[in-house]
C-alpha cells in the first residue's frame, strides 16, 4: 500500500525549536530518516523548511535563521533538492537562499505569495515556483503568477489549507466544481462530496483551471509542463521513463487515441504538495463531457478498481491514499446526478483528470 504516495524530511519554521533544543542528535536523526528515506524511494526532498515572519510567535528570526541553515547543510549531505517556505522575510529569504545556493541540487519555493522581483530572483538562483490557491488571491498575485516561466511553474494543494474561495480573484478561471458538505467527519468518506472551506487532493484541476485560463492557455498545456518540471526536481533518474508516458497522455487531445487507466504508470499519485509533477492526467471519450453511469469502462469506475485497489494494499498510508481517490472518482462518477453540482470540465468531449495524492 501506499506504493505512490513521496515525502520529504525537514523541519517547518515555525517548527525549528524542535530542532534547536534537540541539537546535533535530533538533526543526525533526520539525516539518518532521510537517507532510509531515500533507499526505500519514498523520500524525494529536504524541507519543508524554509522562513516565516508571520508567525513569530512560534519560533523567532534568530532561531529560524539558524536552523534553515543547518538544513541546507542536510540537503548538501543528502544530495536532495528542497522543499521551501517563505512567508514576508523582507528579503533575508532570497538572501539565504543565494548563499547557500550551492549546497543544494535543486527546489521549489512553495506556495509562493511574493512580489514579482522576488519571484525573479528566486528563478534566477535556479529555483521553482509553487502555486496554489493561496497564490492566487488577488488580481496581483494573478498578475505575478502570469509572469512565472511555465518551465519554472508547479501547481500545488497545499490540502488541507489554500483552497480557491468564491472571493479570490482567481475564482472566475476556476470550471471544475464539486458537490460539498459541512461535515467534516463523513461517515462515508466516499461519499462523493468534498468538505466545505477545506483543499482536497482533486482540487488541483482548479488551480491547474485557474492558471491555464488567466494566461490564456490550454489546461492541458499547463498539466504536461508542471508535471515535467516535478519530474526534474524530484524524480531526475526516473524522468524519462516516467515523463515520456506521462507527456504523451497529457499532451494529446485527439478524439481518435482516447487513452485509460489500465496499467499503473498512468494511476500514479503523489502526495499534496508534488501533487503536479507525478500525477498522470488521464482521458476517456465519454460524450458530450459526461461520465457514463453504467459504463464498466467509465474513467470513474477504473479510477475506483485499479487507482484505490492498488493502494489498499495495506498500512494506513495506502488506505487514506484509497480513500481519497476513491471520493474523488464517486463524486465525478455521481455528481451528474446532484442537478449539477458537479461540472465537468469544457474541454470538448474529453474529460481530463489528474489525479493526485
């Protein structure tokens, strides 16, 4: 189970006193995770680590400061690219990050709220840049995004935080909806619905929705480049393989060479935060953009019995990993039953879906 879901290994900033009363042992022990970590292929980066002013009250500069440091230091040992935060640092970030530079291979600022000059200068020092809902709150941070490289973008969830609300600028872009419930402890996870005000792995077709559609661009366009740039930072030695299957069913929208979900390359997940660069945007010809209910071969019904089958296998990684899918597949499968609530995406008769962990 749980054979598609990544991690990485860092310590939060408004996490580091962890770090700093635990000292030199603590931080032996995160090398030491991360590198069982990476024999085993699950642990794909160093973070999430990174600077926050905002929230001071957990952890103050000095000591924040001192311990990013540190684990850049991790990254240099490890030869892992890193996953980063910055949150308002009024530059100390960027600074940091310029000279340590060459400690680390590769990374992705994350949910990334900054000024245009800074994301500048974050993709002059190599980097990648992370959106999510978050990213796109204002007509400004719209304006930002637009100007990102879309060699240098990743799309994000950031679950179960940042979701697209109906006052973001960005909510217009967004076509793809799903039917919500308030409550937050379902009795039936698959139930179909999402969780009101709560970012949900299948959220990510919104943000990839909300980008494509500001810039003027194809969804698709947008799918294939930020899961080859995902592909560069995370998985390197794997990405021909992996990519090459993976541009090509997210790449062609041709009626005639309608694709599935048989084989696992194309069921493969990733968790939240790397959720663009690993998922594989899948497409079935169901008429008129409609999930056929009675169709065994339906997207919805294969999403169910291999994606959710194959990550039951057992520990409760696979199992939340299943449940989140399968939700996921139900509620595309029976949303055209909630009087619309559920709107399938206008891209002519394909009905593309990437899925995510």
């Amino acid at each position: 189970g749980g054979q598609f879901l990544y991690s990485t290994v860092g310590v939060h900033p408004t996490r580091c006193n962890e770090l700093e009363k635990g000292g030199e042992v603590y931080l032996s022990e995160l090398r030491a995770l991360a590198e069982s970590g990476m024999k085993s292929g699950k642990v794909v980066a160093i973070g999430e680590c990174g600077l926050d002013y905002d929230r001071l009250k957990f952890c103050s500069k000095e000591v924040q400061i001192r311990n990013f440091r540190k684990q850049f230091h991790l990254a240099n040992q490890t030869g892992l690219p890193m996953f980063l935060h910055n949150r308002n640092t009024s530059g100390d970030f960027v600074e940091m990050v310029r000279e340590n530079r060459h400690k680390f291979t590769n990374g992705v600022v994350h949910s990334f709220t900054g000024t245009e000059e800074e994301m500048k200068q974050l993709i002059d020092l190599g980097l990648y840049i992370g959106i999510n809902g978050c990213s796109l709150k204002t007509e400004e941070n719209l304006r930002v995004m637009s100007k990102i490289p879309l060699e240098k973008l990743m799309v994000e969830t950031d679950a179960p935080w940042c979701e697209i609300r109906p006052t973001h600028a960005s909510y217009p872009y967004v076509k793809t909806h799903f039917p919500t419930t308030k409550n937050s402890k379902k009795k039936d996870p698959n139930d179909g619905t999402c969780v009101k005000n709560r970012a949900e792995p299948c959220h990510i077709i919104q943000v990839i929705e909300a980008i494509a559609n500001y810039r003027g661009l194809e969804p698709a366009k947008v799918a294939k480049a930020t899961l080859q740039n995902a592909q560069t930072v995370f998985f390197p030695s794997k990405r021909p393989s992996r990519t090459a299957a993976s541009a090509e069913k997210l790449g062609e929208i041709s009626e005639n060479s309608p694709q599935n979900v048989k084989n696992s390359a194309a069921a493969r997940l990733l968790w939240a935060p790397f959720a663009a660069g690993n998922a594989i945007a899948s497409r079935k010809k169901l008429g008129e953009g409609k999930f056929r209910e009675n169709s065994s071969n339906s997207l919805a019904n294969q999403l169910l019995t291999t994606t959710a089958k194959g990550l039951r296998g057992g520990g409760s990684g696979g199992k939340i990993a299943g449940r989140v899918i399968s939700a996921a597949a139900k509620c595309a499968r029976t949303g055209i039953r909630r009087k619309g609530s559920f709107q399938s995406p206008p891209w002519g008769k394909w009905n593309v879906w990437t899925k995510f962990s």
